[in-house]
C-alpha cells in the first residue's frame, strides 16, 4: 500500500523548518520526503494550504478503563484522540482498579488494540492503589510495557516514598510525572485561592501549594539524579521555580495544558463546575508566566489532562463536582488559536512541544519526521474557523469550558502507520 501526500507544509520540529514537502509512505514508513514527487500511489492526499506534521503525542489523559467506563472508555478515548490529530497517548493509572500492577498494564495495551489505531502507552502508578504508602515494583511494571509511573491525581505527601521510588526508576531510565498539590492545602477545595474564592465565599487552593512540591520534587531529583516531570503546571512561581532548575542541570520536565495559557479563575464565575479544574485555574498573571514558560522552552510540552466525567457529575454544585475536563478534539485548535495566530510562537515550535519533546520524555520511538519512521501524521489546516460544539466530539463526555468558542485550525487527517484513521467530512 502506498500512501502519498502532495502540496503540503511539511512542519520539522526537531530542525525548526517548515518546507513544502511530499511523502511517500510504502509498508507504514515514511519512504521518500521531497518536492514534487510522482503522483504514483494507491491513494493521494492533497494536502494545498494544509500543515504535515509528526502525528501529536499526548503525554497525558485519562481514559478511565478500567472501571469508570461511564465517563470514557479506551475505544472512545483513542477516537476522540483520532480526531484531535492524536497518534499517540499516555494514559493516567487513576482507574478502578488502579494500574498498579502488569495484569492491568496488559489490560490497558492489548484492550487498545481494539481500537481505531491510535497508539496507547500506559503509565502505571507509583504506589498501591494510588494511597502513597507502598511503592509499586517499577520493574515488573515496566517489563509489563508501562512507560513511566505516576499517582497524578493525587500528590504524593509522603516525601520518603517519594525519594525511593525516584531512586528506583532512575535505576530503570523511567521518568516519574508528579501532580504537585501538598494535599493538606488544598483538600476539599474547588477553586484558585484569590478573587473568585473570595466572591464566592469559598476557601481556596493556593498557588503555594503547588509551588512547595514543584521545588520539592525539582530537589529529590537533583539529590537522586532521576528523572522528574511536573504535570499541569499552572502558576508562574512554577515556571519560575523550574526554569532555575533547569539552569543547573537537573533532570526536570514539565507540561501545561491549553486552558492554563488561555482561561483565568473568572471562568468559573459563569461556567461553575464546568471551569473546576486540578490545579485550579489561575490569574491572567498566571497565564502570562506560562505563556512565557512556552516561549523560552522552559515548558516542554502542551498537553491535555483529558479528563472525562457525566454530564450528571458536572452537573453538581460547584463544590461536589468532579474536577476536570476534556481536551482530546480540542487542544490543537485552542493551542493554534492562542499561541500561534497571536504570533506568540511559531509553528515548529508549537508542534515540537506536542510532538517530539513528549516523545523524548517517555522514550516513545514517535515525534519524528524522517525516513524510515512509522508514518504517524496529523494533517490540519491552520487557517479554518470553527465552533466547539461538544455534541459532535467522539468522546463520550462533554465537559468543556470551551463549548461555544471559536477557533482557528482543523484536524482533515490523522495517520498512523501509514493508514488513515480519521478524515475529517
């Protein structure tokens, strides 16, 4: 089968360039990459006016198999993944029961098969049932296929277990990906401590909490020499407190998400729990510093938290609600919208963050644009406008604070191994 696309901008982002490209992909692989090539193929895209590029990683979602399969399941996760321009995605252990051991890493690998192509890479927990008193065996986990370990959700308060299993996985070359919230600041609490708790009576989640542990776990990583990677950061202390990290040499990574560098702690005023997010989110000053953390690479990747709930979940009053939200069919275009149409950043440099560096930080074989790699592609037109409608996502949840927006940038292909998954009508 040979697949060949014509006319495109062929987006690099490990060389910065942005060439008008064609491909041609024989067996899965990319075979040839230059300029007019013969239009001799089984099939061909005409990619005019559209971006080629690695096919999106996505580094961290939850796809709520096993157990949750009310809110998302991995069938439906990996065909709203298709449809975001996703090829590949981390999936959290925060489950039921939690991924904790390789039976379940199994579970998690092979129930995928199942689905439209999209590849899924399980990260399993750090400790037993996600209550962070024991560790669990780093080794047995990753011989059973999971590509790092995590309690996200939930901090981890005890920073004894924390300094052995980062001494673990540095001896087994596997990154660790911190949610960074010190429980006790924060427990019970909806929103971001400031303004919006203040109108609405409500004690709130300070930025410290989140700050405290960033600069916690940043010095467990210098002092064992592992490989730490902060999830959501939202503030600009964090950023800040990472940048300095980094400048030292320590083994520190982090990702944001979209509605970190484009919403503020007012949205909850009009949305309510729709807007309830871990960790909350923050002030425009917030917005500015991690907008900032992109431009100068001190974040390394854009990625979604996708985290699906019932609508009768969201539902609730702001304070019982689930927090959350969704973000598969969605982050590219919000991310175009925000960063890249405001010529707040370039393109390549966008598409690396959600491509090759989650890549790099997992140690996935994906991310790159080069012959002989898996044809793994997300074809989109930058430049078309549209409106969220969460009816029309593929996920089953719909919990979204940007239902109504408009945005700029569609996925019209998504590729992986050389074979078509999704094609937008």
């Amino acid at each position: 089968m040979k697949l060949l696309i014509q006319n495109g901008r062929v987006v690099h982002p490990v060389t910065n360039a942005v060439l008008l490209q064609d491909l041609l992909i024989e067996d899965g692989k990319i075979s040839l990459l230059e300029r007019k090539l013969p239009p001799e193929a089984d099939q061909i895209i005409d990619a005019s006016g559209m971006v080629v590029c690695p096919g999106l990683v996505d580094m961290h979602v939850h796809l709520r198999d096993p157990g949750l399969t009310y809110k998302e399941d991995i069938l439906t996760g990996c065909a709203a993944a298709a449809r975001g321009g996703v090829t590949s995605m981390a999936c959290m252990a925060n489950t039921d029961p939690t991924v904790d051991s390789p039976e379940l890493v199994s579970y998690v690998k092979n129930r995928a098969l199942e689905g439209c192509g999209v590849q899924v890479y399980p990260i399993a927990a750090l400790s037993k049932g996600l209550r962070g008193e024991e560790p669990t065996d780093a080794e047995a986990l990753k011989k059973a296929g999971a590509v790092a370990l995590s309690d996200d959700g939930n901090n981890v308060d005890n920073a004894n277990l924390m300094r052995d299993v980062l001494i673990r996985a540095s001896r087994l070359g596997i990154p660790v990906l911190c949610h960074c919230e010190d429980t006790t600041m924060v427990a019970g609490r909806a929103v971001n401590e400031g303004s919006v708790s203040r109108q609405l009576w409500l004690e709130g989640r300070p930025a410290i909490a989140e700050e405290l542990v960033v600069m916690r776990d940043a010095m467990l990583a210098e002092e064992t020499g592992a490989h730490v990677h902060i999830c959501h950061v939202s503030t600009a202390k964090s950023v800040e407190i990472i940048r300095r990290m980094k400048k030292k040499g320590i083994a520190i990574t982090c990702e944001t998400c979209p509605q970190y560098f484009t919403l503020t702690e007012d949205e909850v005023l009009t949305q309510g729990a729709m807007a309830r997010v871990n960790p909350p989110l923050r002030t425009a000053q917030d917005v500015k510093g991690i907008i900032a953390g992109l431009k100068d690479g001190t974040i390394d990747v854009i990625a979604t938290d996708h985290a699906p709930h019932s609508a009768e979940e969201k539902a609730r009053p702001l304070t019982r609600a689930p927090s959350g939200m969704i973000g598969l069919e969605t982050s590219l275009a919000i991310t175009l919208t925000q960063l890249y149409h405001t010529k707040k950043m370039e393109l390549p440099a966008i598409i690396r963050r959600m491509t090759t560096n989650p890549s790099d930080i997992l140690h996935l074989p994906k991310g790159r644009m080069s012959l002989g790699v898996d044809a793994d592609l997300t074809i989109f037109d930058p430049d078309e406008e549209w409106v969220i409608d969460p009816e029309q996502f593929a996920s089953k949840a719909r919990n979204t604070p940007f239902a109504g927006h408009k945005v700029k940038g569609r996925v019209k292909y998504t590729i992986v191994g050389g074979r078509i998954i999704y094609q937008d009508a």
